[in-house]
C-alpha cells in the first residue's frame, strides 16, 4: 500500500464528508477511494469513519488520524517545496575544494563577485594539496588540476593553463653572476614544484622557437607556490613560479625576472573546474560553475598559481 496517497485520500474524504466529492477532486475513481480507506483501516486496525448510505463522519480514532495526516503531508509538502526551490534557485551551502596556492592566487575576487550575485548561497571553502575524491568527501564542485581528482565519473569543464616563470630576489642575483642561458642555471640555488618537473629535466623554448633543456637538482622544492615565491623573496635561490603569483612582486622590484628571453615549457599546467555529473544538479552548483567558466573567460590570465 502507498501510506502517503492512501493519508491524503483519507484526508480529502475527512474534507469533503463524502466518498464521491474526494474522488472528484483527486481525479480517481470512487472503487479506488473506497479501497484506499479500507486498506488504511486493516493497516491501523482501528475504524476511521462511520459511514451510512447518506454521510460520512469521522470516528474519534478518524478525527485523530486526521490531525496527523495533516501535520505529515504538510511538512513532505514542505520539504518537496524546498527540495524543489533548490534545484531553480541557487541556495543553501555550496562545498568547494580548491588547489591551495591557486586560490591564494586569484580565487577570492571570483567568490566575491559570485556571492555578490548570489546572496542565498553560502561557500564553504577547503583548500588541499592532496588528491581529492570529489563524491565520497562530500564536496558539489572543485578548482584543481584534473588528475588530482580520483573520483571518474565527473564532469571536467577547463578554466584556465597555467604558465610558470623564472625569477629571483635581486639581492641573491647582486651576490652571483646573473645567468644568461639555461645551462647557466647549474651555478645556482634552485627553488621549483615538486609537482611540475619530471626527472629533474627543466625545458625551455627560448628565441626563435629554439629548444634547451638542462638537468637540475632542486635545492628547495614545495609543492605549494606560495611556499616557493618566499623562498625566492628570503634570496634563498632562483625560482620557478606561477607568473601571476609573483606578478606583483616584479612590479615592486622585490623579484626580477631570470632569463626573460626563455619561457619554462614544462611549467605549465592545465586548471579545471570539476562537478559530479549533469543530471539533477543543484541550482547553487550549476550556478557556480556557469560563473567560474564565464569569469576566466574574461580574464586574460597568464597563471595563478600551480595546481599542488
């Protein structure tokens, strides 16, 4: 028996006082209400109406049930009410996980113009430098680099790549003869990611579309960015990082650019927005994700920071 259809047919007879004018107004047949109070009645074992051939009324278990009925069915309506406003109107807590150094990076003006928009959702925001499954951790979206994502059956839409540039703390450079060339680079203290350089072979493209690669041991490797530029800030060494992280940083003359003329090819890095799947998503997700994509598409943006 379907308990709920069967309290709300009770519950429109108890209404009506008639058997007919319930089925009326449910759009069913009188049979189907009939055997909707009788089977509520053998489920209750208790009489629920008195019934003669001219009324209906309620018995005192009847005007008991009806109250609860009434109470149930309002609070389901209630809940489906909400459940329903959900998945239209963005709302409720959105659970986002985020690369550390790339939030640090540039994040933060992406959630205020969103919750600019979006008053009635609240973000709640973890920051990892770990792999993340998306699903069995609870979270409705996140910002990192697709393969730190264990979980597959998500849906990957790209933001942004990543570019990495090579700088220093003009102090360390006034104490060491200032690199020229890739290879160059042996003489000095390097800072990098632990994450972006395979068998320590750093890659460049240097004038003209030339190629140079030269192998380096890290003196100091991070895998957070934000480690690596006060690194770079204390003249700890020669580091590559995100350029957008330490844009500033150049600006004020606090880190010089290292070998301008080369860019690192193997500093690059690929950030995308990540979400489970596209049916019944909630409209704070969708949400979301429509203004992540349209805010990085609006901005020319040559790299935050790594996804750790």
């Amino acid at each position: 028996m379907n308990v709920l259809q069967a309290m709300r047919v009770f519950l429109r007879v108890s209404e009506t006082g008639s058997f007919g004018r319930a089925a009326a107004s449910l759009d069913i047949s009188n049979a189907a209400v009939t055997r909707y109070v009788a089977l509520l009645e053998t489920h209750l074992t208790a009489r629920l109406l008195n019934r003669t051939t001219r009324s209906v009324s309620l018995t005192e278990a009847g005007r008991e049930y009806a109250q609860g009925c009434r109470e149930v069915l309002a609070r389901i309506d209630e809940i489906e009410s909400s459940i329903g406003n959900a998945a239209t109107t963005p709302s409720g807590t959105l659970r986002i996980v985020a690369s550390t150094s790339f939030s640090l990076g540039g994040l933060t003006p992406m959630f205020s113009a969103y919750r600019a928009h979006y008053p009635d959702v609240r973000l709640h925001v973890t920051l990892l430098n770990r792999r993340v499954d998306l699903v069995e951790e609870g979270y409705d979206a996140g910002i990192v680099s697709p393969e730190l994502v264990t979980t597959g059956s998500l849906v990957h839409r790209p933001l942004l790549t990543i570019h990495g540039t090579i700088v220093a703390a003009p102090h360390y450079l006034a104490m060491r003869e200032r690199p020229d060339m890739p290879e160059a680079l042996l003489e000095h203290a390097i800072l990098g990611p632990t994450s972006t350089l395979r068998d320590n072979v750093w890659s460049f493209e240097g004038p003209h579309g030339t190629a140079k690669q030269v192998t380096l041991e890290l003196d100091y490797a991070s895998n957070d960015a934000t480690m690596i530029r006060h690194a770079a800030l204390a003249g700890m060494g020669i580091a590559l990082v995100p350029e957008s992280l330490v844009s500033a940083d150049i600006e004020s003359g606090a880190l010089t650019r290292v070998l301008p003329a080369f860019r690192p090819t193997d500093a690059c890095s690929e950030v995308s927005i990540v979400y489970p799947g596209r049916r019944h998503l909630s409209a704070k997700t969708r949400s979301f994700v429509e203004f992540a994509i349209e805010h990085f598409q609006q901005r020319d943006d040559r790299g935050m920071a790594y996804a750790a």
